[in-house]
C-alpha cells in the first residue's frame, strides 16, 4: 500500500515537472523569436524593440554630380535703316551637351521614420523620411553654342554664327526622400535597403548670353544681341531615391544609423525669351529675341550618419 501511494506521489511530480518544463520552453520560445537561436539566456535580451517611431540628425558627405546637360540659343533678328525693315535673319543650331564637375561637400539630415517586425521573426519591414540641404553648383565658363543663319536679304542667303554663355551654372539646394525599406535584426542592429520617390528643388542660370554673327555688312563678325543677357529659374522636381544602411542601438530608445543614399530628381527643361535692342551699329539698328532652352539635370549621392531616439 505505501509503495503504491509513493508511485503515485512521484508520477505526479513527474508530470508537474513536465508541464513546468514545457511552459518555460514556450516563454523562452517567445521572448527570443521563432527563427532565432539563443545558446543562453544572455543571447536572448535585444536592443532592438519590436516596432519603433524615431527621429534624428546627424551628416555626411554628399556628391552632387551632372548628368549629360542640353543647352540650345536661337536668335532671331531684325535689321532696320532708320525706320526701315530691310532685312529679317535666324540663327539656331544643336544642342551642345556639357558634362559639368561633380562637386562634393558635408550636409546636415534630419529624418523621422518607423519599423515594425514581421511577427516574432527578425525581418522587419518600416519606413523613412528624411530631409537634407545639398547647397551645390556646377558650373561650366565660357559655353559656345555653334549656330547657322539665314536671313531674307538676296546677298546675304546664309551666314555662320554662334554665341557665347560666359557661364552656364546648375545647382541643388533642398533635397527630401520618403524611403520604404526592409531589413533584418541581430541582437543590437539591423540592416535595411529600400527605394522610394525624392522632392528635390533645382535650378538652372544662363550667365551673360551674346549671339555673334559674321555679316559683311556690319564689318564681319558682330555682336548681334547687343548687351549680354541672363536668365536663371528653379523648380521642385520629383524623382526617385534608394537606401541602404545599419543601425546600431545603444539602448532600446537610442540608436546610430551609417547610410548611403542615391537620388535622381527629373526636373523639366527651362525655357527663355529675351528680347533685344541693339543701336551699335547705327543707323543700323538691331532687333530681336534671344531664345534658349537648358537643363538641371544632377543626382546625389550621400553618405551619412546620424543619433536617432525612438518614441
């Protein structure tokens, strides 16, 4: 009867030993996550929350480079003896496509994002907006745009012709992304890449535009346009930008983010019409409209690090 009543008093601590057992498996199962493996206790705690709001500032350095540009000049004359209009010319010719020097500077950020796992896994998904002043320009002296005229006068069917943009100038200055990333956690980081669009404010000036021609008339080669003339214009483009970068976090709420990111803006080709008066030649008096169309095309690249404070 005693043996009978000590096999059932160890059969049950058997069993609560068990159940205890599984319940402990089953905590550590869930506080290390189903795809992680833990070999003790202490590769089980992480610095990194299971979701997350943050902001930050911080800087790098920043490239900004020069797509292939477009820059085109027509001019279209008039050529008036005292009141009257004796002749009417055109000059125009193809584009020349300048490559302008990349330039390359520090830049602030500041950024505000999220990211959550995907249940107790250690992929996570988030997103990130980040806003940074890029502050550059390109620059090109001295642009010839080589052009061929035709004017109404019988004795002068064609002529040869060109003008002279003392500087052609692109810049950057604000520049904000909004990057959808995913990425993978470790015990203090995770790694994340991502792409998504970019609003970026960029410009274009035409600096001391002159339209010369060679006409026999006026003595040979002239200066058609009269004073130099200038045009600068800026827009908001929209575009596309990609990420890749690690974080470090020095407590759950504290944490380094190291990134490169690219950007491309696709900013729209800029448009001028200046009208001219020209008496330098007098009685022969000139008048016309400068016409130039030319691009802002640039892309960034960055390389950035900043303190970041999750909410």
């Amino acid at each position: 009867m005693k043996r009978v009543m000590h096999n059932r008093v160890v059969l049950q601590l058997v069993i609560a030993c068990a159940v205890a057992s599984s319940a402990a498996a089953k905590v550590s199962a869930q506080s290390c996550g189903s795809d992680q493996s833990c070999g003790s206790d202490s590769a089980c705690v992480s610095n990194v929350p299971r979701s997350l709001f943050f902001a930050g500032a911080g800087a790098g350095l920043a490239v900004v480079g020069s797509g292939e540009q477009s820059v085109t000049n027509t001019g279209i004359s008039n050529f008036f003896e005292g009141e009257v209009l004796f002749s009417t010319g055109t000059a125009t010719g193809p584009p020349v496509r300048p490559t302008l020097n990349a330039k390359s500077d520090f830049v602030p950020l500041v950024q505000l994002g999220y990211f959550q796992h995907f249940g107790d896994s250690a992929w996570l998904w988030g997103v990130k907006g980040s806003y940074s002043y890029q502050d550059k320009t390109l620059a090109k002296d001295n642009l010839i745009i080589p052009q061929f005229g035709t004017t109404s006068d019988p004795s002068l069917p064609t002529f040869p012709g060109f003008s002279v943009t003392r500087s052609y100038e692109v810049f950057m200055d604000h520049q904000m992304t909004l990057v959808p990333f995913v990425g993978r956690s470790f015990k203090n980081s995770f790694v994340y890449a991502g792409a998504g669009p970019s609003l970026s404010r960029v410009g274009a000036s035409l600096n001391d535009v002159v339209g010369f021609a060679n006409i026999p008339r006026l003595g040979g080669l002239a200066d058609i346009s009269g004073r130099p003339q200038s045009d600068a214009q800026t827009q908001w483009a929209f575009g596309i930008a990609a990420s890749v970068g690690v974080t470090y976090f020095i407590t759950p709420s504290w944490f380094l983010d190291l990134s490169y990111s690219f950007s491309h803006p696709f900013p729209h080709t800029f448009h001028v019409e200046g009208p001219f008066r020209n008496d330098a030649f007098s009685p022969i008096v000139l008048t016309g409209t400068l016409i130039g169309d030319y691009t802002a095309r640039v892309n960034t690249h960055s390389i950035t690090v900043s303190l970041n404070f999750g909410f």
